[in-house]
C-alpha cells in the first residue's frame, strides 16, 4: 500500500526493466485489466494502481477499481525477460501491515514477506 492506495512494488535488476504493466481479473468474464505502456517514462520501483507514472501511457483501461471478493492478477513485461505475475485479493493487499509485500510462491500461492526479504530475493534471482 502506497498512501493507503494499492500499489506494485518491483525490485530493480540488471536483468529486467519493466516496459508494460498490467492488472487484470481473474476468472471473470468478460475479464478486465488496467494495462501501462513505458514510452519516454524512466524505470519504476513502484506504481499506484490506477494512476500514471510520468511518461507512461495508458492501454487497456477497462479496471478502474479494486472490488472485494474478487480476485486478481498483477505482471510486469521487459524486452527481455517477464517478471512473475502475482495474484491477489483487495482484503490480502489492504491486510498488509506496513512493509510487508505479496509475493510469487508457486503456481497461484503467494505469501506475505516484508520488502526488504523481497528485495534481497529479487537481487538473488537477478
């Protein structure tokens, strides 16, 4: 969470700069996502759903908000590698406490860890 708003956190890597985010419903139909496109935009660490980091373009905009019960899923493109998608519910990110990160962990599963564990990771797998 980001000022109380949910947000993507991306550890940065030689390996991968993310060109296209992309947010999107799970098993829904018909599906929605909120899709960004890098085009003179610098790299991110973190982006706040729903609104433009500078220099980014919008795509697909069909998700407009976060509804309970729903559940989603989270990725980030580079030009050469992809980042692993991450599902996820509004009630787990909102449950976060300060710090603390969701996080890949086999097929659909994901865990809680706190950003600095996720970050060290990141910098492992690079």
């Amino acid at each position: 969470m980001v000022d109380g708003q949910p947000a993507l956190v991306m550890a940065e890597c030689a390996e991968f700069t993310a060109d296209r985010i992309s947010v999107y419903t799970v098993d829904v139909t018909p599906a929605q996502s909120w899709t960004i496109d890098r085009s003179d935009g610098g790299e991110v660490t973190s982006v706040t759903f729903f609104e433009l980091p500078a220099g980014w373009t919008p795509d697909e905009q069909t998700l407009t908000a976060f509804a309970p019960g729903t559940e989603y899923s989270v990725a980030a493109y580079g030009d050469r590698h992809n980042a692993v998608p991450v599902h996820f519910t509004l009630a787990e990110v909102t449950g976060l406490g300060p710090d603390r990160v969701l996080v890949h962990e086999g097929q659909t599963q994901r865990k809680a860890v706190t950003e600095t564990a996720f970050r060290d990771r990141a910098k492992k797998a690079c």
